[in-house]
C-alpha cells in the first residue's frame, strides 16, 4: 500500500515524532512479508496445495449467508468448542482456547506469563514468531541452538532451563523449518525440568502420528497448540491451545474481545463437519513425502533433512542463495533460510506441493544443479 506522497514537511515532522515514539526495537525489525509473484508455484508458505472442495465452498457461502454480521461475535461458542474437541481428539478434561490463528495464541501466551525481562526459551532455530512474541512482550528470549544434524541438544536444553528458569518453552513439534520431532523421552525431561508452561506447538500435527494432544491436561504444564492453517485453510485464521483449565481460565484474560470473527466461525462449523475431506488432502501430501524427499536426495550436492511436516528442509552445496534465485526465476518460490542461522547455510526450506508441482519443482531443479 503506497499512499500518495505527503508533503515534504509534514513527512519530515512525522519521522521525527515516529523516532521519539515508536520503541526502537519494532524501528528496528522489519515486518513479516508475505511474498508474491503473480502466477508461481507457491512452496514456501506450508500451505496446502489443495483448494477446499466444490461442495464444501457452496455449503460455507450458505452458512456465511445467514450471519448476522451487526453483532457481535461469541467467539467460542459451546457448539463450535464441542466440535473442536471431537474432530481433533482434545481430552474432555483440557481446557480449550481459540485463537485468530495461533500466532496470536503465542502472543497471548507470552503477554499473560512474562513480565519485562522474564524468559521464553525454545530450541533454536524454530519458528520465527516465537522471537518476535518474546520480543514485543519485552520478555528476554533464550534459543537453545540445536546440535550440527539439527536434531534436539537436550543436555542443552536442561541446562538452559535450569539457568535461565523460562516461564515458557516452545517445542515445535515438528520443527519449522527443520521438520524434526523431538523424542518423547526428551520432551517429558523438559516438562519435568522447566518451571513454567511448555507448549507444544504441534502446526504440522496433521503430517504425522506423533501427537501430545491426549497428554494435555494430564500434565500440570504442558500446552497444545495447533493450527488449521498447514491443512488447508491458512486463509481462515484459525488456531487453538489444549491445556488444563486452569491455564486456559488465565489466558483467556488477555485474549483481545471478539478474536474469532462471525465468518470464521460459520465457515470453521461447515469445514469441520466436513473434516474427511481435510484430512485426505493432508494425507495426500503425507505420501508425497518419500518420494519427494528421495528424488531431492539423489540431486548432487543436495542434502535433505528427514522432516514429519508438510515441507523439506534442504541443504545445497551448490549455495543456497544461487538455488532459490533460480528457482525463482523459473517462477518456483520457497524459503530462503541460507543467511537466517549459521545451522541453517545453504538451507531452503521447500513446502510440498501437488503432484505437477513436485514434479515442476524436481524439473527445475534438475535443470538448475545437473543440467
Ligand atoms: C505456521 C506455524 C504457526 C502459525 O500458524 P497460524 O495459525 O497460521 O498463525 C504456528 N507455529 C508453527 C510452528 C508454524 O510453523
């Protein structure tokens, strides 16, 4: 959004009050971008390649149809909550928390247990929104770096946790952008180790048998989040955290009134109801997994880490910078981590796509690292 200019002293004043006012830390960060190229073969947002379908669309514009869109919204509501809890599998001790997708459950984790100067610690690197939650809650963020194969550095870990007492720990699980899981044996060290809240942040759980949803309310710290965004539906905002009650009683303190909008909620009770069919495309992509996975392996020079997400996480020894202008100029787009972290050089992180996709992608790629 490029406003037409303003005039020149007007713009000079207000540069200098946005100088003594906004906190240096925001001035100095840029903001999340979201990449667009008109046209490419999108993987590198973990979204789904798969659009809702056809039947599913008619049944939510009939549900959006009849919203009373002059009220406002109960944002959880006993029917929706209830349908929550079934087609995902929350305990029906665990208490349940919806989010305008789960970064702002992350944001609201932070704010309602950190005061200034307080840590969140987490396995590092790890999902960006962790850092930026800790940083505008003024907390103190700790990443714990993982080890050279990008696997969990739990004697670290512990060692952190006792040092710094985090009232938070965020486990990505799996990881983005690496895609590992963390080991159970090690998870449960961690909750018994870390003083405050662990949430496990399962965004890819739907890639995967590992899950910790039934554990949630059955341990006194540990939070789940999940999201509906990595299963087709990032355009929804959409995102909810299992923990025991008396969690859930304090977070949803900070909670910004009316989070979860009229529209969401009657396309979320259409989508839900229809759940089958989110979670054929997710297994769909699921399998694409393997095969994918090999065919980048046996690329030269390419090194591909074992992932149970929806993506790859791959290395390039021919430089990962040189690899993802390639691809972009073949109109392919992924996510360039090469300068992010020091563990993660040459390293693009490829969301998985449907089958033409992968296929356009190997296409390029062969032509870019063999041809
Ligand atoms: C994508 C992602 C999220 C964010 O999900 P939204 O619900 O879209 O906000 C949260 N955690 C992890 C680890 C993610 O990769």
């Amino acid at each position: 959004m490029s406003p037409t200019t303003p005039d020149q002293s007007t713009t000079s004043e207000a540069e200098q009050r946005v100088l003594r006012t906004v906190r240096g830390d925001v001035r100095e960060i840029a903001a999340y971008e979201v990449y667009a190229q008109a046209g490419a073969i999108k993987l590198d947002a973990m979204e789904s390649p798969y659009g809702l379908p056809q039947d599913v669309r008619d049944q939510v514009a009939t549900a959006v149809r009849e919203v009373e869109f002059n009220r406002y919204p109960d944002s959880a509501p006993a029917a929706l909550v209830a349908q929550v809890r079934r087609a995902f599998g929350v305990p029906a001790e665990a208490g349940l928390l919806f989010g305008n997708g789960s970064d702002e459950l992350i944001g609201m984790i932070v704010q309602a247990t950190c005061a200034p100067g307080d840590v969140v610690l987490t396995p590092w690197p790890s999902f960006v929104f962790f850092e930026l939650a800790a940083r505008f809650h003024h907390a103190r963020f700790v990443p714990v770096p993982l080890r050279e194969d990008l696997q969990l550095d739990l004697e670290a870990t512990l060692a952190a946790i006792a040092a710094h007492r985090p009232k938070v720990v965020f486990l990505a699980m799996p990881n983005n952008p690496t895609g590992g899981l963390w080991p159970r044996e090690a998870v449960r060290a961690i909750l018994a180790a870390a003083p405050g809240l662990v949430i496990v942040d399962e965004a890819y759980q739907a890639f995967t048998d590992e899950t910790w949803m039934p554990q949630a309310a059955h341990a006194p710290n540990l939070g789940v989040l999940r999201t509906l965004s990595k299963i087709g539906l990032a355009g929804l905002r959409f995102g909810y955290l299992a923990a025991h009650p008396a969690w859930i009683r304090e977070l949803n303190k900070v909670r910004p009134p009316y989070n979860i909008d009229s529209v969401t909620l009657a396309a979320l009770a259409v989508v839900l109801a229809n759940k089958p069919a989110l979670d054929e495309q997710a297994a769909r992509v699921r399998a694409a997994r393997p095969a994918l996975a090999a065919a980048l392996g046996a690329m030269p020079g390419t090194t591909v880490f074992e992932s149970a997400g929806n993506f790859l996480l791959a290395r390039f020894a021919r430089g990962g910078d040189a690899v993802f202008q390639a691809l972009k100029a073949r109109n392919i787009l992924v996510r360039n981590f090469s300068g992010a972290h020091p563990l993660l050089a040459n390293c693009l992180r490829i969301s998985i796509g449907s089958p033409d996709e992968n296929a356009a992608l190997l296409a390029a790629l062969n032509e870019i690292l063999i041809a």
